[in-house]
C-alpha cells in the first residue's frame, strides 16, 4: 500500500509518544526513520518502528534518557546515550561534534550505551548541510562472519561519509560494510525470496541462496563476498566502525553488541561494555580552506564523474544520487509499504490506540 511520508511520519510520532517519548524526542526520532524510506532504504525506515517498541517492552529502550558527556577534550567526547533511542541519541551526539568543529576545527564523539540510530546518512548530513564534513558509523548486533570464519562476530557496521558542494548536492556515500544489510534479507524474507550468492553463508560456511540462512545458523558476508572478491577488506571496514563505535566508547564491541534487528530470534546475553555504539565526526572546511574554493572544486569534481563515458544504457553516478532520485519521488508518490509491515504497523496502531 502506498501511503504520503507525512501520514507515515506522524504515526511513527505518535507511537512514540506512545511509549513516553518527548513530544521534542518524538519528533526527532520520527523525522530520522521517515528520512530512511523517502532515501529508498526501506530496511531502515518505517519497516524498523516495531523493532523499537519491542526495545522497550523489552526493557532495553529508555523513552527519556538522560544523555550526558562521560569524558571529554576540546576535540572529543564520549557520550552516554542512556539506553535512549539511537535515532535522538546520534543527532545529539552530531551537535557536540559540530559544536566543537566551530571552535577547534573538528569534532569526535564516541556514543555508548545507545540504541539502532536508523540510517547513518542522516546524522553524517547535518554536518554537510552546514559547511562541514560529517562521518557517521555504528556498530551492530553480530550478524556477520570475519573472512574465513564460520562464527558470527561484527555487526553490519555502516560508515556513512557526507561532503557538501556549491551548486550540486552533497556527496553522501552510505553503505554496509557487508555484502547486503541485514534489513534488505528481511525485506527478501517477507516476499519469500532467495538471496544473491555472495550474500550469506550456512551454518557450516558454504554459500547459498536462503534468504534465512542467517536464523538457521549462517551469517551475513562481509563486503566482497568471499577473500577472491575482497572480503577480507570488507571485514577490515567493519573492524574499524567496531572499534570505533565500541572499544573506542565503553559501549559493547564483536560478539557481544545486543540484537534489534533480530530480536526476534536473538536475546542480549554477555555485556562487555554499555549498549550500542555510535562514531560520529565533523571537520569545519575552513580549517582546511576557504570553504566556497573547497566547494567549488567540489562542483568540478562531482561533474567531472557525472560526466565520465558510460557503459551503454547506464550513467555514472555520485554517491548520493540514486537516494535523491528516490526521495524526490517518493515525496511526490508516497511510500509504497509492504503488507508485512502495513500488518506490524496496524497492530502497533491498534495496541497504542492510535488511527492508521
């Protein structure tokens, strides 16, 4: 069913409101989501809402965290997030780094004891839309299997990197540091469809094409598939926003960051640290160079890709474009839900008394 982002938005609002959220936290929290499904990844926009809620019921959501700065430099910071929603928690944590980007030129701020913070894009992109480079990255529940390994130990662990122009939209690369997010095998579980090889393995590390693989026993790839096609430095990406986002801050880190997406068949067992992890920066560009020379060479560099000869029948792209195409018809046409989630949503509805 297709539905307008602002009707999805406000009932997202209002079930967290639902759960005690503030009417300021609701709001952030819901305008995050809906920017994940008007940027075309489904996986973690709307589709996510009953994941949140059962955080909650589950006892791992605080809906009014207390977020506060554990330790900090005029540089760097490592913020407690207070089991808050990811989706308040990493915009809050952005602020400071941007915060300390315009008095020293740029910001770090490592986030423990946090939630899923829906698509990294969001957060990188406030610093873009203000004159600064933003970086954005999360670990996450351990989903995925270093090169060679039958054991499942990293998280999807996105990197998101967003670089603002003059006259062309920003450079916003966003991605998994695995083959495919584990919203998009859900996405396929929902329709009955198998998966792609090179996307997940069995339980015994063969490759096959079971959209379920992952609740049999196997794991998510990392980017590259298998060690022919670069795994090992898909693995090393995720290594990094791993120890970033959990050894770096006190949250949990490998094996031992607690489920969302997976709650379903996954529960929080051993804790070596404090919830999720977050890694979030911003550098001013005038602390590099003037900040319209940077951009402008920007716009050269982003037309000269846009530019470049193509393979018949397709054209080059610059990270960012395909989810600008996207949210500008999706704005235009609506979001287009699958009956699956248009279910969990009328449940939420009718458990929270809300119209949908």
């Amino acid at each position: 069913m297709i539905y307008e982002y602002s009707y999805l938005q406000n009932f997202i609002k209002n079930v967290f409101l639902s759960i005690g959220c503030s009417e300021t936290d609701a709001d952030l929290a819901s305008k995050v989501l809906i920017s994940a499904d008007l940027r075309g990844v489904d996986s973690h926009g709307t589709a996510r809402l009953s994941g949140y809620v059962r955080l909650y019921d589950n006892g791992r959501l605080n809906p009014t965290p207390k977020i506060k700065i554990v330790h900090e430099t005029p540089s760097t910071a490592v913020i407690d997030g207070d089991k808050g929603l990811g989706l308040v928690v990493a915009p809050y944590a952005m602020k400071i780094a941007m915060e300390k980007a315009t008095n020293v030129g740029s910001g770090w701020i490592s986030v423990q004891n946090s939630n899923h913070f829906g698509i990294a894009g969001y957060h990188a992109m406030m610093a873009s839309d203000n004159d600064m480079i933003g970086w954005a990255m999360t670990n996450a529940a351990p989903l995925v299997t270093p090169t060679f390994s039958k054991e499942k130990l990293l998280g999807t662990n996105p990197i998101a990197v967003a670089v603002p122009a003059k006259n062309n939209p920003a450079f916003v690369a966003d991605f998994a540091s695995t083959a495919v997010a584990y919203g998009k095998m859900e996405i396929l579980q929902r329709k009955g469809s198998p998966a792609p090889i090179g996307w997940v393995q069995d339980k015994e590390g063969n490759p096959t094409d079971d959209s379920n693989a992952v609740k049999n026993g196997g794991a998510l790839l990392p980017l590259g598939g298998d060690r022919e096609h670069g795994s090992h430095k898909g693995y090393g990406l995720g290594a990094i926003v791993d120890i970033f986002s959990g050894v770096l801050s006190g949250a949990n880190f490998g094996p031992w960051v607690p489920p969302f997406a997976t709650a379903g068949f996954m529960t929080a067992g051993e804790q070596v640290g404090k919830g999720t992890g977050h890694f979030l920066g911003a550098m001013r560009i005038d602390a590099f160079r003037p900040a319209e020379e940077f951009k402008a060479d920007m716009d050269k560099w982003i037309d000269r890709f846009h530019a470049a000869e193509a393979v018949e029948g397709k054209k080059v792209l610059v990270p960012g474009d395909p989810e600008r195409e996207i949210e500008a018809e999706r704005k235009a046409n609506g979001i287009n839900l699958l009956e699956p989630v248009v279910k969990d949503l009328q449940a939420l509805a009718d458990r929270f008394g809300i119209a949908f």
